[in-house]
C-alpha cells in the first residue's frame, strides 16, 4: 500500500510517500480500505515531533478516516467486509489501509461522501468529550467557543445549537464570522477588531459564558475566567498561543469556576467507545438528515500532503481539511 512516511520531525517536507505492508487487524480491530483521511492539528504537532503516537499505535500520521471494512480481526462481530465506515484512529490514516479499534468505528452517515465522512471521527469526539462529558453543556446554557470557524469551532457551534445552547464564536476575518453566524452563532466576535469579554458580557447582561471550549492558551486563559459566568466551566484543548501563562485565581474562586482540558489519543479505548455510542444515538441522526453537517474548506490527494499541512498552519482555512486516498 502506499502511505505517508515521516523519516524524521520537522516541516511539511519531511513528510514523504512511501510503500509498504498492508496492516493485518488484530483482535478487536478493522482493517479500513482508507478513501479519506481527515488532516488535524494533532498531526501537524506530532509531525513536529511534539506528540508521540501512544504504546502500540502506528507511527504514521492520520487520526481519522472513512472508507470501506477490507477485514475484521477475532471477536468483532459489529462490522462486516464490504461495510462503508468512518473512523477514530489511533494513528495510521495517512494510508491506503488503516486499523480502528471496532468499537471506534461508526457508519458513514446517509448521504454523505467518503470526504465528507472522513471530517467527523476526531472532532466530533473531541467536541462532544468536552463539552458534554467534561463540561457538562446543557439547553438554555451558553457556549464561548474560539477558533469558531476551525474544524472543532465548526463542529462545535452546530453541535451546541442542537442541543439548544445560545452560542458565541470568535474567528480571524469577517468571512470567518459570517460563516460561524451561517452555522448557527448568535454572535461572532472579531478578535482582531474586538475583546470579546467585554463582548460576551454585553451580550449576556454581564452574566459570561457557561461554558467556553478553547485551543488558543497564552493571554486567552485569563481572559476566560474574565468572560466566564458564575460556576462557568472552561475547557482547553489546545495551548496554540502558549501553555506558560499568569493568572489571577482569585475570580476562579469567586466565581466557583472549574479550569479543565484533555486530549483525547491517550484517553482508554473504553472512553472513547462511549464517546461513540453518544454520537451514534445522538449526532448522527442530526448529521444524516443535514442539521449537522461537516464543513470542508479543501481537498488534496494523499501525495500533496505537504500542502494540506500548509494549509493547515496557515490557518487559512474555514472547516475541515481532508486526504483523497
């Protein structure tokens, strides 16, 4: 099979293509005949060198993928050869075949194309473990989401407008904006031409956010808590403008807030075979009859990877970004 080699860490260009054996799947595992593969910040970090792949997970890059079941491994009875499935990788997806544990796999929703089906797995898992299992999300609620026009932003407005939650975005550009308001946000929020505290605050008559879903880090996490309402739960799930940071905990204290992030490679296959069966019973309902549908900004064949990366860091982009295998 052809796949995507990473010889060494570094930029785009390390990556290359290569061929190699087709993966046997093992007990509890598919085998994918991979026709998409979803392109995710994870990615680039671990390309980077700064996210190794978890014990036993492949060291080919690529969390998530569609296509169709080419083999089952001893004890899956779920999934069947021929079977068109999207899927939560632990690595791997860069590929013309891939393994998913079964239990991470879920059937590519009617009416959608092996593109559109390859941009759900890991930011549909990872929305709904944090807003949901970590924080709680409920109707009536509102949300503070940033990077809203990303592939989670995306995911995460129109997952919080079906549940009933008022939500706010930040983005980079009118455009960005337009489109986080097209999907459902009451309110978009330049942050290059506004604070979006004191935006936030205005819009709720100074109560905050419930809940607030950030990848940004550096100055933003103060500024949560600053925008959060009482017994607001703030969630990181990413740190792209730094880790390090100084904050006043005292309003975390006043407030009774709760400060919490994941990261969803690590996490047990139990866990994430919850988050599965959640989204199934669901979201997929929502994404099948098109409430909820995935927002693709690019294509690329699997040989210009590079690109796809470029892209991808560029932040460029509104959507998902996804592999043509």
């Amino acid at each position: 099979m052809r796949y995507i080699d990473l010889p060494e860490f570094g930029g785009p260009e390390k990556m290359q293509l290569a061929q190699g054996d087709v993966p046997v799947a093992g007990a509890g595992e598919v085998l994918i005949r991979v026709e998409a593969a979803g392109v995710n910040r994870p990615d680039v970090v671990q390309r980077a060198g700064f996210y190794p792949p978890p014990a036993g997970a492949s060291p080919v890059l690529g969390l998530e993928v569609a296509g169709q079941v080419a083999a089952v491994g001893e004890g899956v009875t779920r999934w069947q050869v021929g079977e068109r499935v999207c899927a939560l990788t632990n690595g791997g997806g860069y590929a013309e075949y891939a393994l998913a544990p079964a239990a991470q796999c879920l059937p590519v929703p009617e009416g959608l194309t092996a593109v559109e089906a390859a941009a759900l797995p890991e930011t549909f898992f990872t929305v709904w473990s944090n807003l949901i299992h970590r924080a709680h999300l409920k109707q009536g609620e509102t949300l503070l989401v940033h990077g809203g026009s990303s592939g989670i932003g995306t995911s995460a407005i129109q997952i919080a407008v079906s549940l009933g939650v008022r939500v706010f975005a930040t983005a980079g550009s009118a455009e960005k904006c337009a489109a986080c308001k097209k999907l459902g946000a009451e309110r978009a929020i330049n942050y290059r031409e506004q604070d979006f505290v004191a935006e936030v605050r205005a819009a709720t008559n100074n109560r905050g956010a419930d809940v607030i879903l950030d990848m940004v880090g550096g100055d933003y996490v103060d500024r949560n808590i600053q925008a959060a309402a009482q017994d607001g739960r703030i969630v990181n799930i990413a740190f792209l403008a730094g880790a390090r940071v100084e904050v006043n905990m005292l309003p975390v204290m006043l407030k009774r807030l709760t400060l919490t992030g994941s990261t969803l490679r690590p996490q047990r296959p139990e866990v994430k075979a919850a988050i599965a069966r959640d989204l199934l019973e669901q979201v997929w309902p929502l994404v099948a009859t098109g409430k909820i549908r995935p927002q693709i900004a690019a294509t690329f064949p699997l040989a210009d990877v590079a690109a796809a990366h470029r892209l991808m860091e560029s932040s460029n982009h509104i959507g998902k970004i996804v592999l043509e295998i």
